[in-house]
C-alpha cells in the first residue's frame, strides 16, 4: 500500500494585521506569474460537493494500491470517468490532487485562488515542498475562512502583501476545509451579494 507523504508543519491561523487587496483583472489568462492560471469564480457549490467526492475517492485509491505506478494508472482512469460525467471536473480542473477541492471552494466563495500545489504528497516533482493554495480573498471572508481553517485544523496566513495561504500537512485537511467551507456557502454568498 501506498501512503502519501506528511509535511511537518505548524498549523498557523493568524490574520491579525494583514492587509487586502484584489487584482485588477481577475478574469484573465494569467495571475501573479501563473501562466496555467483559471478563474474559476463561476463553479457551483454542487461542482464542489463533486469534486470533494472525487478527491477523497482518488485519494483513497492512492492508498490501496500497492505501487505509486499501479496508483497512477488507476487515478487516471478514474479521472477519465469523471471527465466523462461532469466536464467541469475533468480532471479537476487541471489542478493537483489534493487541493483541487479547496481551489475549487475558494473559487465558489468568491476568493481567487492564483496558484496551488500538493506539495509532491503523491509523488513527483512540485513547486511547492507543502500542500498549499494561494488566493486573494476580501476582508468580510476572513471570519468565516478563519472558523473553517480551525475546524479542518489548516494553517492560514498572509504570505505577501494582500494575499493569503491555506496549506497543511495532510491533502484531507484541505478537503474537510473545503467541506468546511461549503457548509458555510449561505454565509459566504451573503457575501458575494
């Protein structure tokens, strides 16, 4: 059985003093260097309750299988399936396993998510050495995001100026901050409104 890595990492949850900011142009091909970027603003609360299913089903299929390549070809075919049923998702949204649910809420919530990584959890090379996504959110959203933060136990935190981090030592700690984060889309819509 395979098991994806662990990242030691201190859950920080601290926006005291840290500034906002929005991009200017949020619709476009490319945000903050990120050449792949996606603005995926419009997905819906439902896309994200699949996207959540779909990960947490890859990730255990990462973990049943005896190799990494045996994983692999498996994932794939599974994401070939799920391309199949909901184009949206395929293959979540080109984003890495792990954190494609958290990308995807952040997106419905209406914050920008501008780059993301698993951070190598399931193998291969990454940009990042931790699982983490990087987003613009408003200030009304830093409340609710905080509460969803400590309940999935996830670090958040300002990285640079006006923009933010939720990242953690375990891919399913971002997807139950996902799950977090979809139980309060009342809230958060109020938001967008």
């Amino acid at each position: 059985m395979v098991a994806q890595a662990r990242f030691t990492l201190a859950a920080r949850r601290d926006l005291h003093g840290a500034g906002f900011e929005w991009p200017a142009a949020p619709e476009q091909d490319e945000l903050e260097g990120n050449h792949f970027y996606q603005d995926l603003r419009l997905i819906s609360w439902d896309q994200v309750d699949a996207a959540i299913a779909l990960e947490r089903g890859l990730l255990k299929i990462f973990e049943d299988a005896p190799t990494e390549d045996a994983a692999r070809q498996a994932i794939d075919s599974c994401l070939a399936n799920a391309h199949n049923s909901d184009p949206l998702l395929a293959p979540l949204c080109d984003l890495d396993i792990g954190v494609a649910s958290c990308v995807m809420a952040l997106s419905a919530a209406d914050c920008i998510p501008f780059t993301s990584c698993n951070g190598g959890a399931l193998g291969g090379l990454h940009s990042s050495s931790y699982p983490v996504v990087a987003f613009f959110m408003r200030p009304a959203h830093a409340p609710i995001l905080l509460a969803c933060a400590e309940r999935a136990r996830i670090g958040l935190k300002p990285y640079e100026t006006g923009r933010f981090q939720a990242y953690a030592d375990d891919l399913y700690k971002l997807i139950h901050f996902a799950c977090e984060l979809r139980a309060k889309a009342d809230s958060l819509r109020a938001i967008i409104d």
